[in-house]
C-alpha cells in the first residue's frame, strides 16, 4: 500500500472550501485522462458512489469509491470529515479529507491517502506514493483556488 498526505491553508471560510473540495466532478480538471462522475444521486452524503474513469478506450480503468464518513463543518470552527473507500477492481485503499479551522480565519486543508494498483508490486509503493501526492496536491490546489 502506498500512502501519503498534504495539507494547505487557504483563505477561505470552511463551508467554502469544503465546498469545493467535494465538489466531485472538478477533481478530474487537473487528472490527466479522467473524467470524474457521481453514480448516485445527490445531495452528497453516506453511501455516494463516485467513479473517476482514467484512460483511453480499452486501456481505461474505474476507480470506484464510496463516501464512508460524511461529516460536514458546522459553523465556523467545527471540522469537517469525508472518507472515501476505494472499491475498483485495480484500486483499492482509501482517501480522507478535512478541514478544520486555520490561522487567520482561514481554513487548513488535509488530505490523508492510502492506496493500492492491482497488479503492481509493493516494489512501486514509493513511486505510486510520490506520485499520488503530485497529482492530488495539484487537484487541491486548483479546487481551493477555483470557486
């Protein structure tokens, strides 16, 4: 399993920036060759399907997760919780995110991942850890900067 974890403060009251960070479709902006979708209706809450598709035609792949914990802040100084359990064929693992009050009035972000690819080795834990970390920090990033 890989894992890895980052965090940001941004200038925004937390309802906002949990907001945009579950703003599910978005998350496929900044993912190269994926297309993020809800596969249940909304509003988001315990048991939302979302699958982000990554590929192209027959190299293409699901990942397919769950919402598990869906604790939105209260206010402005309650945190705010979702895990994400990964239940794809090739990835599996889970993703947390949170938001809790920062300094300033402004909001800490953090963003807790572990994840396996089927049928890659352990051997490329590192890698695949780096690399989530890239590719994750850009999507927050562009999410927290972009209403």
């Amino acid at each position: 399993m890989a894992t890895f974890s980052l965090e940001r403060t941004a200038p925004l009251p937390l309802d906002e920036a949990w907001r945009r960070l579950t703003a599910w479709r978005r998350h496929g902006d900044t993912v190269p060759l994926t297309r993020v979708t809800v596969a249940t209706p909304g509003p988001t809450r315990r048991g939302t399907v979302i699958v982000a598709r990554t590929g192209t035609g027959p190299l293409a792949f699901d990942d397919r997760m769950e919402v598990t914990v869906w604790q939105p802040p209260q206010g402005d100084d309650t945190p705010g919780l979702c895990r994400l359990e990964k239940r794809g064929r090739l990835v599996r693992g889970w993703a947390e995110i949170e938001v809790r009050p920062g300094p300033g009035g402004r909001t800490r972000v953090l963003w807790r991942e572990e994840m396996s690819v089927r049928p890659l080795p352990s051997l490329f834990d590192g890698v695949l850890g780096r690399s989530g970390r890239y590719v994750f920090g850009r999507t927050v990033n562009h999410l927290l900067r972009h209403p």
